[in-house]
C-alpha cells in the first residue's frame, strides 16, 4: 500500500480529528518507518505526523506521581533529575534504546504503542503502575499499561485512539529499581532478554517488590512469584521464578533454552542493583553498562 | 502522488516534490542529489544514513522526508567550512579512521553530535555513542582516535 497522505498535525484535536477518519500516527517514525521496510506492516494509507505536538511532550511532577506526555522522547526521558532519582528502571530502559539518533527522536508513547514483548521501556511502566492516557474523538479513557498489552505487536487500544500520556506513582523513599538487558550490542539493540525490579528496603530487609520480564513471554508482565520471593528476601528464589515464569520464542537472535537460562542471571543482577539502589549506593544508568567492562 | 515540500539542506531551502512515504536520506539522495549520506542497511542498524536534525542526530533512512520541513537538516556536505575540512574530517584522515568510506560521513556525523553533547568525552563514551554505526573496515580505532583528537584540541 502506498501513502497517499501526512498531515502534520498541529493540535492534538486535530490528530485525534485525522485518526477518527482513518489516519495513523507517526512521531519519530523509529519502529513505524522501519517495520513497514521489513515487511512487518505496510506504512498506513494515511498517515498523521504528530511531532510537533509540544503539548505532548515533556515531564511533570504532581502529587505522588509523575506524567510523561507520550512523545517525551527516550533521550529526555533517561537525562530528567526525577526519573534518574525515582523510577531509576525507565531511566536503565530509556538510555539504552536504540542509538543516541533513537533516543533523540524515539519516543515513550511510540516504544509503548509498538507494544514488542522486548520493548525496554515496558517493564519498568508495569512495575511502577503506569497508567495510559487513550484520546479519541469521543474522549480519554486511562488503564493500566499492564493491561494494554494483548500479544506481541498489539493493544487493546482502538485504532483511533492516541496515547497522550503515561502516568506514574512515585514508589516511596527507600525504593531502588533497576532495568536490566542481555544484548548482543551496545546500541541499536533491543532486549533478547530483559528483566525489571523495583525494590523497597526497610533497613537492610526487602519489604517490598516489583519483578517484571522482557522478551520471556508474549506480552511484557510481572511475574508474582519472584515478586514474593524477592520481597521474602530470597533473590535466588526469586530468579528462579523469573526462569520458570519464562515462556520464550526461538528466533535469529536466541533459542528459547537460552533464553530460560539467561532469564535467571539478568533476573539475579537485576534485583541485587535495585536492591543496592534502595539501600542508597549508587549504580550509574544505564545499569546495563556495568557488564560492559572496558570498551577496549 | 506527490506533494510539494521544502527542505533546508545545510543551510539551503530546496523546494521539492515528495510521495509521502519518501524517507529523509532519498529526498536528500535522489530530489536534491546530496549523495553523501549512504543508505547501508536502509533498517536503523548501521548508521550510513546518519544526518542532523536542529543538532539532533536521526537515522534518515526512517524519518519521513515530510516530518523534516521546518527543521535545519546538516548532512556530510554541510560540515566542512567551503575548502576547510571540518576538525573531525581532518582527524578521520590524520588518523586513518576511513577505509573504505562508506560509513564515515554517518560517522562524522554522529561523532559531531556527540561532541556538540559531550565535548570531551572518554573513550568509552566515544566507543559507545559510536556504536550505532557500524563499521566494516577500519576496525574502528583511528576512528575512535579522530574523535578523541578533536576532542582533546578542542579542551585545549
């Protein structure tokens, strides 16, 4: 199918407008232009560009909880002093999205719409209970990011629907949370394995946690058990859960049995950085860059 | 069916005619006939394509050419100062980061964005930020020591 139109859209009104008679959204065009040359999915007839939308866009802090407009970009996202601080795991995930040409035009509300069960961005949204904000002509809806997800590549939003925000709740002082990738490369990389957890300490002693699993499963999702697990301060057992809770594909870059067995180790330093966060050291972010070793 | 639309390429405006799903690097490439962005992969993974978007760097082979209008658009062409060579092209060459050549103006271009982020960067962090363009020849080191050359004559 051929494009037959863009409209660059200069209000939300007016993309919500073009999305009611058919048009589909464009941002950065990171995973929309590219998936349409690999055959994924052909680029929509009709197409609304919707970057230039600034009211979308940007980090605000309110009461007990932070908004993400959806086209904050991946760049924005991993540099903002409060996510650094407190939701540490979307900074992880944001830094190592793509390449610095990703992150500086890739957005939040793209990377979640895309919907891959090897998003980064996912699990750190399903553990700090984001919410998505769904805009149509006929009103805005909001529901829980871990309820948006249907299967790989889709949602339970209606085409016509836009994201235009993510909310989150700010976990509380003494809460460490870290994101955390196999990959094979550096950047332009997406998870062959990723593992989210969002600890809280009293003390020395986990209270509570979060666990979450990328490119395990069909959908990005917490995983309970290791949740109890690591939460009874049982990391071991927590991994292992991860492991058991992983139901992988094979495909070019991992077999499923790879894929289990690495799901337990990226589960294991996930959980001990968020675990060394809430206890107040510091592992810089992205936190996958600890395993790098030295460049040379 | 195409529509009018221009694109200010290196300072210059060229009004052009586009299909809507024309990428960023063909409008360049084929309506305008700067052909010094490479399309290696045409799929985001190798950075040949790399050019500047008001100081940002995009992989062009993925931004729609239409999405581009209104915004200062810097390809290879549009680093050196007339006979000048920018800093970091004269450092490629110093320090034999070209081989074959096909990747470096998307190399060039992302190390410029880099340093305009970061001027002095370590070689981590050059190696890193260079990551998302591949390189097939040079093994990557004069390249990573053309960047750390302008870097270092900059903090100078």
């Amino acid at each position: 199918m051929t494009v037959t139109s863009l409209l660059v859209a200069k209000t939300t009104d007016e993309a919500v407008e073009a999305m009611a008679e058919g048009a589909r959204p464009v941002a950065g065009g990171t995973d929309l232009v590219v998936g349409a040359r690999q055959g994924k999915a052909a680029l929509p007839d009709r197409l609304v560009a919707i970057h230039r939308l600034e009211e979308l866009a940007g980090i605000a802090s309110r009461e007990g909880s932070i908004a993400i407009g959806a086209l904050t970009t991946h760049a924005t996202i991993a540099s903002d002093p409060l996510v650094l601080e407190r939701l540490t795991a979307l900074a992880d995930a944001s830094a190592i999205v793509g390449s610095h040409a990703t992150r500086a035009w890739g957005t939040i509300g793209g990377n979640v719409m895309n919907a891959s069960p090897a998003m980064e961005t996912g699990g750190p949204l399903v553990c700090f209970d984001a919410t998505a904000s769904l805009r149509s002509r006929s009103g805005t809806r909001s529901l829980a990011v871990a309820d948006l997800f249907t299967g790989p590549g889709a949602t339970i939003a209606d085409p016509d629907e836009l994201l235009v925000a993510l909310e989150v709740r700010v976990p509380r002082v003494g809460t460490g949370s870290c994101y955390l990738r196999l990959e094979y490369r550096r950047q332009m990389e997406i998870a062959v394995v990723g593992v989210t957890a969002v600890a809280s300490v009293d003390g020395e002693r986990v209270t509570d946690a979060r666990v979450a699993i990328t490119a395990l499963a069909p959908t990005v999702r917490r995983v309970p058990e290791a949740e109890a697990a690591l939460a009874w301060g049982d990391a071991e057992g927590a991994a292992a859960a991860v492991a058991a809770a992983a139901a992988p594909i094979s495909d070019v870059r991992a077999s499923d049995r790879y894929r289990r067995a690495m799901a337990a180790v990226i589960a294991r330093r996930a959980m001990d950085v968020a675990v060394a966060r809430a206890r107040g050291d510091v592992v810089p972010v992205p936190a996958n860059q600890r395993y790098w070793g030295s460049a040379r | 069916m195409k529509v009018p639309a221009t694109l200010d390429v290196n300072g210059v405006r060229y009004p052009i005619e586009l299909a809507p799903n024309t990428s960023l690097l063909v409008a360049v490439r084929d309506a305008i006939g700067l052909t010094g962005s490479k399309e290696g992969c045409d799929d985001s993974e190798c950075g040949a394509c790399m050019m500047l978007l008001d100081d940002r760097p995009v992989n062009s082979c993925s931004y729609l050419a239409l999405q581009a209008e209104g915004v200062e658009i810097t390809t290879v062409e549009g680093l050196a100062d007339g006979d000048e060579l920018h800093p970091l092209q004269a450092a490629f060459l110093a320090e034999s980061g070209v081989q074959c050549g096909f990747c470096t103006p998307g190399m060039l271009v992302s190390a410029t964005a880099l340093l305009r982020a970061n001027p002095t960067p370590t070689e981590d962090e050059a190696r890193i930020a260079l990551s998302g363009n591949l390189c097939r020849c040079t093994g990557y080191d004069g390249i990573v020591k053309a960047v750390l050359r302008v870097s270092a004559d900059s903090s100078t």
